[in-house]
C-alpha cells in the first residue's frame, strides 16, 4: 500500500469519525465549523475525508470532541450501527409498547373483575 493510499484511508476514517461523533452529539457542521474558525465548506472536506487533516488541526478537533487524536484516526473507534442494528431497535422499543400495553389492558380487565365482584357481593 502507498503512502497516498494510506494517507486517504486515514483522511476518511477520521473523517467518518468526525461526522460520528458530531452526529452524536446532535451539532451541525456549521455548529463545529465555527468552534474550529473555518468555513462549513471546509469542515465539511474534513468530514468526506477530501482534505489533508494536519495535526495541530486534528488536536483541535478531538479537543472539541474531547477524544484523543489516536482515537479521531482509529479505524475502529466509532461505528455508525448497522441497518440491522437499527431495525432489532424498532422492533425492540415496539415489542416494549404492546407490553406495556397489554399490562396496561390487563389491569382493566382486572378493575372490572373486581367491580364486577363487588356489585355481585352488594345486591
């Protein structure tokens, strides 16, 4: 592998990396943008991986990320969850809501039981 192609791998991963963590955080790129003093277009050539990260520029963004440069550059650091990912997660929160809301359903059942019950009881 080249130096050129290394050196692309590590502008995208950081990159992605970057985007990751903004994402996370709920920022836009102007948001970022501005805590670094550059224009959007310019973060976002970071983000894409276009542009030639230099180090002093690299430790300003894990500053603002408060993460280390190592972990800006790691190949590994952040995953973005997979379309597999998100969807066990729907499915999850949903089978959460229709329990919820069959115990919500049975203690009804159960209310009217017992009124049902005590008017029994009472005539």
């Amino acid at each position: 592998m080249t130096s050129e192609t290394i050196k692309k791998k590590t502008n995208k991963s950081a990159g992605k990396n970057i985007r990751t963590l903004r994402h996370e955080r709920s920022w836009s790129q102007e948001d970022v943008a501005n805590r670094l003093g550059i224009s959007i277009p310019a973060f976002s050539k970071i983000e894409t991986g276009v542009t030639d990260i230099n180090l002093s520029r690299l430790e300003q963004i894990a500053n603002i990320f408060e993460v280390s440069v190592v972990n800006l550059l790691s190949l590994e650091y952040v995953e973005e969850p997979s379309n597999q990912d998100v969807s066990l997660n729907i499915i999850q929160k949903k089978l959460l809501d229709r329990e919820t809301e069959i115990t919500n359903l049975q203690r009804k059942v159960i209310l009217l039981y017992e009124e049902l019950l005590s008017k029994n009881h009472v005539s």
